[in-house]
C-alpha cells in the first residue's frame, strides 16, 4: 500500500526511500502488465474512444488537473488509465506507422534516460551520453559509405528536424552570409525534392501535365516544404520533380538559384527508392548539395541483403535516418549525419558564454551542443546504444529483413485475390504495402468516377469498424487521384505470417457489403 501523500512521502523526504520504492515498484508492474499485454495476441491494439468522451472521463480516469493533490494511489490508476485507453503500437497487429514495435533493450534505455534526467549539450553535465553520440554517428556514418573519421551529424527530435537541417546547412555551405545578414543578401533559392516517386514503370500513366518537370510541388513530404517556410526560402520554390533532369533544374528564368535536391530513400505511402546515383550525378554535375531523406528506408542499411536498395547514398552531402523508425528504437531517435565536419558548427554556433565556455578544464570539443539549433537537447543516443550491444549490427539486419519478408508474404498474398488490388504490381521495395479492399458489390460494377468514388469510401469505413473493435489497426490515404487505399508497414519484429493472415481476414469481415 502506498502512502497516501505525494508530496510529504517521497523523496526527497528524508524518510521517502521506502515510500518512493513502493510507488515506483507499483509503477513498475502497471508497466510490466501494458508490456506483456503489448504481446498478448488476445488482447485489443487499442480500446478507442472519441475525444470528448476521454475528455468527459471515463471510470475514475478524468483529465482535469486539481488544485488540492491527490494520493499515490490515484497517481498510480492515472498511469495504469493512460495506458489503457492508450494505442498499443508494440503490438503485433499494429500495422499503422512507420514507428512501430516495443523493443524492450530500448525501452529500458528510455527508463534509464529518464532516470538521469540530464541534457546532452555539455560535456560537463553528460560525459557519458556525449561520447555515445559520438560512437554512434560514426558507426552510421560507416553505414551510410562515408570514411568514418570525417563527417559529422546530430541526433534532434525526428525527420521534419533532421530535414530542416539538411537545407539549414546546404544554404549556409554556399551563402554563408546568410547566417548574419539574411535572405535580403542572398538570391532567391529553388530546392528540389522527389518524394513519394514514382516508380519509372507507372510514369508514363500520369497525365501529362505532372510528367512536365519542375512542377510545383503538391505532394513531396511536407517536411521539404515546411523547412522551405520556416526557414524562409518560400513553399512555392520547393519544386517537385517526377523525374529529374537537368531541365527540372534551369529556373534562371524565374529568377531562381537551384542549390539543394532532396533524394528520398523509402517514401513514406509507398516505400520507394530514388536513383541516387542519377541524382548523385546532377547534383556533382551541377554543384547541388545532395541530400537523401532516408528516414524510413536508412534501416536498409543494416541489412547486407537491402542495404543495395540505397546505392548512392554515399555521394549524398547529408542523411537524415530515423533509427525510430526501421530500427525499432523506441521514440524518439532520429539523426542527420553530415559529409562534411566542422559546417554544423560553424553554422548554428553561437558561442553562449554561460554553456560553452573556453576555458573549461577539459577538451571543450566535446561540449556538441552549439551545433545544434536546440539548447536543451534529449537524450536520444543511449537506447539506440543499448540496443545496438544487445543486437549488433547483425542482429539490426535480421530485423529488417524479418520484417521485408512480411510485406512479401502480404504482397504474394494478395496479388491473386479477387477481393484485394495492389496499388502497384511491382514488388515493394521496402516495406511497404499498399492495396485496395475491393467489396462484393463492387467486384460486379463497371469501373469509371463513380466506382473510385464508391472504393474512396472503403477504407475509411473498414478503419472505423476495426478501430471501434480494436483487434488490428492499419492506416490508409488517398494519394493523388488515387481513391482511398490501405498502407500496411512492417517495422515490428514481433509481428508474424499469422498476424498478416488476421490483418486480411479482419478486412474481408469488416468490408462485407
Ligand atoms: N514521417 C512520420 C511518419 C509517418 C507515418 O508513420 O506514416
């Protein structure tokens, strides 16, 4: 039994010892339990319910914050609510993001992280995280094809960061200036990214008008084209590029200066890989900086047999990677890792004299925080860390290809059903797949408008039925003019052929018509 008063009990409570390591031992197994449950097939991926009833409160479980405190034991409900009505995403029948497992070396990473609450700019407050960092953007870099002793990279929070700062860095590369005086003393700047490509064979199914080059970007990641806004280069000189060509990249006539092309490396929707050796030539051709968002499809690396997919990604100038993602490191770990060492530095530092001081009695080289355009900073490094020398890089390549071989077994699965249709007939590149559910009623129905506009409705009404049950859970969208279909990602280990089986066999029972 805990004691009923927080704030007289624990620690630092000269008597708390006793009462903290009751609470805590408490906590403990509430996790324990969600843990084991994460992996208990019987049990629901989620147990959903509609904002305003969480917000109404649910059994005891009220979101509103008190003024008078409330006992240990309440906490302790609190924490074992939130995850109830939580999402299991460790789950093997999760199937819905590109994050996805419950790897229990990281999470017990993140507990220690937690536990030394500290922040990863000084050397002085995190010697040990510090040199982990280092450790571990030189073992990715090694990954990515870079000679290990040059280059350089920071861990920030995920890959809309990690992009933003690819472009940081490329602008300030070839305008330095731009660091103190700004956008009025530079030219204006057109960047260029090819996400979600397509792949050659269905090009020639566009219409003509997104065949043309230089198109303006409607549907690269928005991470791209966010950063071009926060960072003050404009949304509208982020262009998109079906297939680039040197042609994409004559904008002189608009008056526009290309500088940066973002080559992607696994999209998000289909999992498709640019050439970056194509790409790697224009940019060398051209003097572009090359970067390649490599957030989700980076993982291949690990893997002797996938790692090809990402040839060329070594010409690249800089990577973003999210070990978050195909890695199965608990959230959040993502990375940009830069070619080029010393530019990181020179471009965010700004030297604040209560953090970084010279004069320290140690190597202040490795005070890494001014690289960062973060002051406070999270530790992200140790799980991957952990993770690593629990797995080895060996260990990190099973994983992935685990997991490609369930997006074959999917993909094999569905392509003679009459009641599915793949989205592509190619073969996924990475893990990726993605399908239509087509119902009885509409197997008999001409295709034309008002047949896409009946499949649009499909997955949405499927995804509701399945969330409300609350037994398996993928995602869908719609992209471009293609209706509504579902994308079903594999980047959990735990997940098996028999849990691909449940995912086909839930859809075929909730889309009966
Ligand atoms: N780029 C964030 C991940 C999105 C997803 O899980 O689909």
């Amino acid at each position: 039994q805990c004691h009923p008063n927080v704030d007289l009990d624990l620690l630092p409570d000269p008597a708390g010892e006793e009462p903290t390591n009751r609470f805590l031992q408490a906590l403990v197994q509430i996790l324990l339990t969600h843990v084991n449950s994460t992996f208990d097939r019987t049990s629901k991926v989620l147990d959903f319910h509609h904002p305003h009833q969480l917000k109404e409160g649910l059994e005891g479980f009220s979101l509103e914050l008190p003024d008078r405190p409330e006992n240990l034991e309440q906490l302790l409900v609190d924490c074992r609510d939130t995850l109830k009505y939580g999402v299991k995403t460790g789950h093997p029948r999760f199937f819905n993001q590109l994050s996805s497992g419950l790897d229990i070396i990281g999470m017990a990473g993140e507990w220690l992280t937690s536990a030394a609450n500290t922040n990863i700019f000084t050397f002085e407050i995190s010697p040990v995280f510090i040199l982990m960092e280092e450790v571990l953007l030189k073992k990715l870099r090694e990954k990515v094809g870079w000679p290990p002793v040059e280059g350089d990279g920071v861990f920030c929070p995920g890959g809309s960061m990690s992009n933003l700062y690819s472009i940081l860095l490329a602008r300030y590369s070839y305008f330095p200036e731009v660091k103190m005086h700004g956008m009025a003393v530079i030219p204006r700047l057109a960047l260029f990214t090819s996400e979600h490509v397509i792949p050659d064979i269905l090009v020639a199914e566009l219409p003509q008008t997104d065949r043309l080059p230089g198109r303006l970007c409607k549907c690269s990641h928005y991470s791209i084209r966010k950063a071009a806004g926060v960072l003050g280069i404009g949304i509208e000189n982020v262009f998109l590029c079906v297939k680039l060509t040197p042609q994409t990249l004559l904008c002189s006539s608009q008056g526009l200066v290309p500088f940066y092309i973002n080559a992607t490396a696994g999209t998000t929707v289909y999992g498709a890989f640019d050439p970056l050796n194509e790409i790697a030539e224009i940019c060398e051709r051209h003097g572009l900086w090359m970067h390649v968002d490599a957030a989700w499809g980076g993982g291949l690396l690990m893997s002797r047999k996938h790692a090809g997919k990402l040839q060329g990604i070594e010409r690249a100038s800089s990577v973003t990677w999210n070990p978050h993602k195909m890695m199965g490191v608990p959230l959040q770990c993502s990375v940009i890792l830069m070619r080029q060492k010393g530019l990181l530095q020179d471009c965010n530092q700004l030297c604040a004299e209560y953090l970084f001081q010279p004069d320290k009695h140690y190597d202040v080289a490795y005070d890494t925080g001014d690289k960062s355009i973060q002051c406070g900073r999270h530790v992200d490094v140790f799980k991957l860390w952990l993770m690593w020398k629990a797995k080895g890089s060996e260990g990190f390549g099973s994983q992935v290809n685990q997991c490609l071989e369930n997006a074959d077994y999917l993909f094999n699965k569905l392509e003679n059903r009459a009641d599915f249709e793949l989205v592509f007939k190619n073969k996924p590149e990475h893990s990726n797949v993605c399908f239509w559910y087509i119902p009885h009623s509409l197997r008999k129905m001409s295709r034309g408008l008002e047949w896409n506009k009946k499949l649009h409705e499909v997955a949405p009404k499927i995804k509701t039925k399945m969330m409300e049950e609350g037994m398996v859970m993928v995602g869908y969208q719609p992209l471009g003019e293609k209706p509504n279909f579902f994308r079903c990602v594999f980047s959990n280990p735990a997940t098996t052929r028999e849990d691909v089986d449940f995912l086909v066999d839930e859809i075929t029972r909730l889309g009966q018509d």
